[in-house]
C-alpha cells in the first residue's frame, strides 16, 4: 500500500473559495396528489426531511467528487470569467511590483556573487563546502557563468555582468578531450551564448563562441536516423552512445535543439545549422505513433520510437514544449510545426489528463508499456507526475492563445469567443494544471517535490486519508514521519511552477499568480538559502528544519530566479510577442525565417 506522507495540511491556493454546496431547499410549488391538511402535510415534510438529509450525507460520503462536479459544470456553464486569469477583479496591470522584483534581485546576487568569490569558471558550485567542481577530469565549459549572463543582463547587474564577460573572453575554451550532454551544452552554453549575443546589442563575442561550440556539436548528428547522439567530445569532435542504451537516444534531448541551431543558422546564413535540427524532426512526424503520443526513447538508427513510457516529464517534456516554441520561434510562418503540436496535445488531452478522485484536481499521468504472455504491446496508466510536468500549465495557456485562438492577438485576459474549441480545452487545462501544481507545493516547506502520485480508488488509501488532515489527492511516494526522505521528496531549486505563473501572469494579469509566485520564492529564502552565500537543495520538502544538499544547480540563476524576476517586473520586459524563452530560459527572438521548412 503506498505511503501516506503524513503531515498536517496547509491552507490550500483556493481554500477560500470552496464550491457552494447544495442548501437542499424543499420547493412546496406542486400539490399533493392525495386529500390531506395542511398541517398534516408539514409534519409529514418534516418527518421526511431527517431521512433525506442522511441519504444525501452518504451518497456524498461516498461520492465525494460529485458536489466537486456540480459546482464545476455550474461554474463552467455560467461564468467564463471563473478561470484564474479571466476575472477583472483580480486583474494587476502590468506594472513592476518593484519591491518583490527586487528582492529577487538580491537572491541573485547572493547565489551569484558566491559561486564567483568560491568557484568562478566551474561547471557547478557547492554552497556548503564552498568549493566549485567541473562536468568532467578535462575541465569544464562554463556552465554556470554562461548560464547565467542573460540573468544579470536582464536585472542591469552591469558590475557582475563586467566580470562574467571577461571570464567569456579570456577563460572560456571549449577545447576539452572529454564527453559533454549534447543536449545540456546546447540548451545552456549555446543557448547562453545566442542570448547574451541578442541582448547585448549584438556583441560579437558572444556569437563567436556560440559557432565555435555549435561546429563542434554538429558531429553529433552523423547517425543513420539523423537523430544525435547523447554525448558529444567537444575536443575530439566526435559523438558519443549512450554507455548503457547504446541504441537508444531520449526523445526530448533530441528534439529540444531546434531554438538554438535555427537560430544561429538564421543569424550566420548557414544552412547546416537549420538542416541538421529540422531533420529531427522529420524523422519524428514520419514515424508518429499511432495515438500521437511520444515514448520517451527512439532507437538512433531507425528513428523509430522504441516501447518506454510515455509522459510529460523527464526525457519527454521539452518534445511538447518545442513543438510550440518553434512555430513561435518562425512568426508563426511554419504550419508544420502548428499540426504537430495540435496533433500531440489533443493525444495527451485524450490520453493522460486525468481527474484525481476528490477535489476533481486535474493532472497528467504516465503511460507504461507492458507486453503480455502473448507478446502483445498495451499501455498501463500510472497517477504519477515529475515537477518536471509544471511547465506544462503555463505552455498549454500560450498556446491557445496562438493555435487555438480565432483571432489573434486574443485579449488580456483572453475572452471565451475569441478561442476555438481545442483552445478553450486547452487554456481550461493549463489554468487547471497550474493550480494542481502550485497545490503540491502545499508541504511543511512550501516547496514542491521532484515527484508526486495521485490517489486512485484501487490504492486502497483513499477513505484512509479523507478526514486525516493532508492532502486528499497527492502524496510524496515513500516519505514517513521521520525516516529518510526519498528521492522524490526533494527539492532541487527547480524552475517549472514559477515557469508557468509567468506566463500566466503575461497572458492574464491576475494578481493570484504573481502572488503564489512571491509565496515560492519565500520558500526558497526561508528553506534552501545558505546564509554565507548560495542557495542549496534541500533533502525533503516535508521536514522543517530542512536539511541541504551542497549543490546548488545552474538553472537557479538560469530559470528559477529569472522567471520570478520577469514576473514582478514591468511586462514589458521581453514581451512575449517579441522573444521565445528556451528550455532554460534563454530568451531568443522571433524572426520571420529565410530557410523553408524542408517537410510538411
């Protein structure tokens, strides 16, 4: 029987707007069939009454999600304006809350200006030992610093900013005999490096080293499928297996390049960049799976997808995210990419949405493969959602405002007409998946864990937890009251919540999110600050005292930080008209292409 996670509820984002439940008026408007006095006829409703309410009592009891369902179809029917983001009341402006952004500001700094007094130039800091480490024995490619240049060139850290653009200049080599994540190095170091390109005003530095890395990726590539391999020897310039699934690559690290190579093929007029990013996703369309989902694993010489789950969070998230973010990325010019994605989110619509028992929260499940005596492939539908899975709420929100809008630009907060179908299903998910995950971060620490499971009926558990005073949907996998806390009881200093109260916040100026947002980012200073500088994992999101883990991951000053910045700050910074964010945040522009898409 899974673990409960026991723990005393916190007041939930919504706890305050309850459903309104049924007052079970009696109407008195038809006459009885039968010769009776009036006063006969009361004591009769009377007597009635008691038995009716202890029905109704139990149907609920047993039934607890159909008050939940009521409500909703009443809401839905009669009030489009219900959603968060959709109502005027809670509508901000967009103006800086200039108190909070720069409090975010401040974090910057002291996770920053930490990693360079102890480790400038490492690949990763340790706050608690004070010391920095390297991804590899031949040195490392400055994963921290480039990961986090745009961050202080966005926040006007122009002293720090100095500083890390020296190191770029005078330190950086990509000159090293060892394997690299083809995929990391390409979402933050060419990533970094295109962005800092961009919002410097074209500092020729920065593009420099972004072709030098890029040529050395591109061995990557030489596969039969076109697929790259996970690894790259930037020195050798050679690609590199996978050591144990030498066979197989991840779908999302194969698909989560296109921003970055399109991008620098546009600004240097050279094709190979584009050619070799788009192939991927060729290969992807020509073997799409027969419900429209993506396995999280494709076989690298026959690009065919191989049987391995199916889901919205590790190996398989930014596929789903950059199939909207390309079509954004080109002005909207490649129809493609717009199929695509449709295709992919009516699938997980009809496929891993799903509704948890109680409070009727929406969330995404994972599909499982399983071959039976018989060799026969079917998939089992596991309640289990990655952190990962949170920037999904926010994506889904994006884009129905672009392909599932019937005008575009829609409004802010956008109105129930100006959505297709399939955009007012989406915009419905995404506002509902963004509350589910700021529910989860409804722990002893305010912080979300790497991974949660939803109650289902056939746990067994669910009528044990009904009145305990926790979460009635959700729990941490293996976390007990004082035992070690499991893997997925962690918090890693994760993006993808404030991700999604970003662009909801962009796409809705409801107060709610960027409220949530500052209650994340109290968490943080409270939980995971280390006070001599830097800020750490934290071992279990449910235990207070925390205890750290002495890492403190890039993409703190690369997303976490950077996401919460821009959502306190003026919406004019970076518009999402103007700029598409990459799977690290990486802010690049939009630009109408001069390459056609080599497929359709």
């Amino acid at each position: 029987m899974p673990d409960g996670g026991l723990r005393k509820r916190k007041t939930g984002p919504d706890s305050e707007k309850e459903p309104p439940r049924n007052e079970n008026k009696v109407s008195h408007n038809d006459e009885p069939e039968f010769d009776i006095d009036s006063a006969a006829f009361l004591q009769y409703l009377k007597i009635l009454w008691i038995p009716l309410l202890l029905c109704f009592g139990l149907f609920v009891y047993f039934n607890p999600s159909t008050l939940s369902d009521i409500a909703n179809l009443w809401i839905e029917s009669d009030d489009w304006q219900s959603s968060p983001g959709s109502s005027t009341k809670s509508f901000a402006g967009f103006g800086a809350d200039v108190e909070k952004r720069d409090a975010v500001v401040e974090a910057f700094k002291h996770a920053w200006r930490a990693y360079e007094r102890d480790a400038m130039g490492n690949d990763e800091y340790h706050p608690i030992s004070h010391k920095g480490t390297n991804l590899t024995r031949a040195g490392g490619i400055g994963y921290t610093v480039i990961d986090s240049i745009d961050t202080m060139l966005i926040m006007g850290l122009e002293d720090d900013y100095a500083r890390a653009r020296k190191w770029v200049e005078t330190s950086l080599s990509f000159d090293r005999d060892a394997e690299f994540n083809t995929f990391e190095t390409t979402i933050r170091v060419l990533g970094g490096l295109l962005s800092a390109y961009e919002l410097t005003g074209k500092d020729k530095l920065y593009l420099d080293r972004a072709i030098e890395l890029a040529d050395r990726i591109l061995p990557a590539f030489d596969t039969p499928s076109g697929l790259p391999l996970p690894n790259i020897n930037l020195g050798k310039r050679q690609g590199v297996p996978d050591k144990e699934l030498p066979h197989l690559v991840s779908t999302a690290e194969v698909s989560t390049l296109q921003l970055e190579f399109r991008y620098l093929s546009y600004l240097t007029d050279e094709d190979v960049y584009w050619e070799k990013a788009e192939s991927v996703m060729k290969t992807i369309k020509e073997h799409r799976m027969p419900h429209g989902l993506a396995s999280i694993y494709m076989h690298v010489d026959t690009g065919q997808f191989v049987p391995s789950a199916i889901r919205l969070g590790s190996r398989g998230d930014s596929y789903y995210e950059y199939l909207l973010k390309q079509y954004i990325q080109t002005n909207q010019t490649e129809d493609v990419y717009r199929k695509m994605y449709d295709d992919a989110m009516a699938a997980v619509h009809d496929n891993l949405i799903q509704k948890s028992h109680y409070t009727r929260m929406t969330y995404t499940s994972e599909l499982i493969p399983e071959r039976n005596s018989g060799g026969q492939l079917s998939w089992r539908l596991t309640p289990k959602q990655d952190h990962l899975v949170c920037f999904f709420g926010g994506s889904l929100m994006l884009g129905a405002t672009i392909t599932g809008a019937s005008t575009i630009p829609v409004s802010i907060p956008p109105r129930q007409s100006e959505f297709m179908d399939h955009g007012k299903r989406d915009w419905k998910d995404g506002v509902e998946l963004v509350r589910t995950c700021v529910d989860t971060h409804d722990t002893l620490t305010g912080l979300s864990p790497e991974i949660v499971h939803f109650r289902i009926p056939s746990d067994g558990v669910i009528d044990v937890f009904s009145n305990s005073g926790v979460p009635t949907d959700w729990y941490i996998k293996g976390a007990r009251p004082g035992a070690e806390g499991p893997y997925d009881a962690r918090y890693i200093l994760r993006p993808e919540t404030v991700e999604s109260l970003f662009l909801a916040f962009r796409l809705t100026g409801d107060i709610r999110y960027r409220d949530w947002g500052w209650n994340i980012f109290q968490s943080i200073e409270e939980h995971c600050k280390v006070e001599t500088g830097g800020y750490a994992s934290i071992m279990n999101v449910d235990e207070v005292p925390s205890r750290k883990e002495d890492k403190m991951e890039t993409f703190l000053m690369s997303e976490t930080l950077k996401y919460l910045f821009l959502l306190f700050e003026d919406a004019s910074v970076l518009p999402l008209d103007k700029y598409v964010f990459n799977t690290e945040a990486h802010p690049l522009p939009i630009f109408t292409p001069n390459i056609r898409t080599g497929f359709s």
